[in-house]
C-alpha cells in the first residue's frame, strides 16, 4: 500500500502536467471557431472537455486524497470516466496523426557538369511549421499520454481501496471469509 500511496500523487502532478497544456493549445482552437462565429469540430471539443473536466478532477483529488483514503473506490470511478472520456477525445483527433506539419528546404544542390559543384541552386534556406497543425497534433499525442497515466491512477485508486479494505476487516478484530475467486487474491 506505500508504493500506491507513494506513486499516486506523482501520477497526479504528472497528469496536471500534461493535461494543462492540451486544453490550453485547444482552448486557442476554440477561440478561433467563436471568433468566426462557427462552432468547434467534435473532435477539438471531446478532447477539450475532457482534459477541463481531468485538471479540475486532478487538482481536486491531489489536494484531497491523502485526507481521506476511504473515497478511493470514487477516485477510481471517476478516473475510469475520464478515461473514456479521453480515449473519446484521441479516437476523434486520430485523423492528426497522418498530417505533415513542417516543411524543410536547404539550398544544397549539385551539378557535376564541367568538372564543377555547386552548393546553391538558387534557393535560400526554408522552414516552416504550421501552428495550427502542430497545436493539434501536439495536444493528440499529450491526450495519449495521459490515457496512459489516467489508466494507473485508476489503478492505483483500486489497489489503495482493496488494502484499505482488508485492513479494516483485520483492525476490527474479526476475519470474515474472503468469496472472491482465488487467482483475484495474489494480485491486489
């Protein structure tokens, strides 16, 4: 149980990490459609929603957690649903990840005509990067890290009740019989 209660609020301070960026990168998303007077594709607002409803989620059980253990079946709840709703979120905005975003050009060309080389061939060096493409696919890839750490917080929630669990039975001074299947018990 130290080890959850140990890695839970890491997990946490990660999550508050990554999702604060994505919301605020699709935050300008939405700007932009209210600006001109449309409104947002599905796909920005899932994920948009969705990484609101985790920070404020994330700031409210990392403040509150370790206060009182005994509302971790809700954490894990909670975090299970946020979780849908980012898998949502990612599944929507998948379409980002076959965009090209950037754009190089170097003025290395050759001609090896007459016993000459050039490295010039008349044009200057180019970049460029579309923000736009970039925000998106930038807040794609953070919403898949953060299914990722939404699925251990969950985890951990759960681990955290299950030994609560036990322990209360055990400080009661009674044991009573465990009916959960036996290849269940090794594991939380």
């Amino acid at each position: 149980m130290a080890i959850s209660k140990l890695f839970f609020p890491i997990i946490r301070a990660f999550q508050l990490l990554t999702l604060i960026p994505i919301w605020g990168m699709l935050a300008w998303f939405v700007h932009q459609y209210n600006r001109n007077n449309t409104s947002p594709p599905a796909e920005i607002l899932v994920l948009f929603i969705a990484s609101l409803i985790g920070t404020l989620w994330a700031l409210i059980s990392f403040f509150q957690f370790h206060h009182s253990i005994g509302i971790s079946i809700l954490v894990f709840v909670i975090d299970m649903i946020i979780l849908g709703g980012l898998i949502a979120g990612v599944v929507l905005l998948r379409s980002i990840k076959d965009e090209d975003c950037t754009s190089f050009s170097a003025p290395v060309g050759a001609n090896w005509g007459d016993d000459s080389w050039t490295l010039n061939n008349g044009q200057g060096w180019d970049a460029s990067v579309k923000k736009s493409c970039m925000m998106a696919k930038s807040a794609w890839a953070l919403g898949i890290v953060n299914c990722v750490l939404w699925f251990i917080s969950a985890l951990l929630a759960l681990m955290i009740y299950r030994r609560n669990e036990r322990v209360a039975v055990r400080e009661k001074g009674y044991v009573v019989e465990d009916r959960r299947p036996a290849r269940r018990r090794g594991w939380f």
